[in-house]
C-alpha cells in the first residue's frame, strides 16, 4: 500500500510548513488527486488516519478531491477533459495530446493552529 508512504510524504511536508510558520499543531490538509497519478484517495485517507499519529497532524482532518484529466491536442490546440482510457482530443479526434491535468498529487493547503508568523 504506497498509499501509507504517500501519507508520510504529505505529513512531513505539512509539518515543515507548519515549522516554518511557527505553529503548534495542524488542523486540516486539503489535496487534490488526479486519476493518473497512481494514488486512491480512500486509500489515503485510512493510510493517513494511522500515519498521523504522534506527529503535528495527530488531529488534523484530511480532505481530498479528485481532479479532471485533461489533454492538450498537439494538432489543434484544444484543451479537453477526456477519460483515463481515452486520452484523444475531443474536439478533431486526434492521438497527438499531451496531460495537462490529472496526474498531479498536491498538497493544496494546510491549515495551521497559533502560527506565529
């Protein structure tokens, strides 16, 4: 379950921007998931219940939000949501397209609890 290494990933990077600020603790993360970058968000959200323990996000809440994919067509210009398994441009059909968006994992916000800065 890489979701658990996902989950630690996301912690640690909460908690340096939680260290940075000068904040005693983390009260919610926000990330978004794209269907391409491997990850479940169900997944991650039981992994990071059992990761968070003992950390700056022990009682943090997890939101997460899956993202659209959507292909750029290198032939036309068009910019298109398309399914995982159908990454064709939606406006001339081509096969010529490149990811703009659903393969991302990002760690949207965080928010922090008596930041001092």
């Amino acid at each position: 379950m890489h979701e658990l290494a996902v989950s630690l990933a996301l912690i640690d990077e909460a908690e340096r921007v939680a260290r940075a600020h000068g904040a005693r603790r983390i009260a919610h993360l926000r990330v978004l998931i794209g269907p391409l970058s491997g990850v479940d968000g169900e997944q991650l959200a039981r992994s990071y219940t059992i990761a968070r323990a003992g950390t700056l996000t022990a009682e943090a809440t997890l939101e997460w939000s899956a993202t659209p994919i959507a292909v750029r067509c290198e032939q036309c210009g068009a910019t298109s949501e398309v399914g995982a398994q159908r990454l064709l441009c939606r406006a001339c059909g081509s096969w010529q397209t490149r990811v703009v968006s659903g393969a991302e994992l990002t760690l949207q916000s965080v928010e922090l609890v008596d930041a001092t800065h």
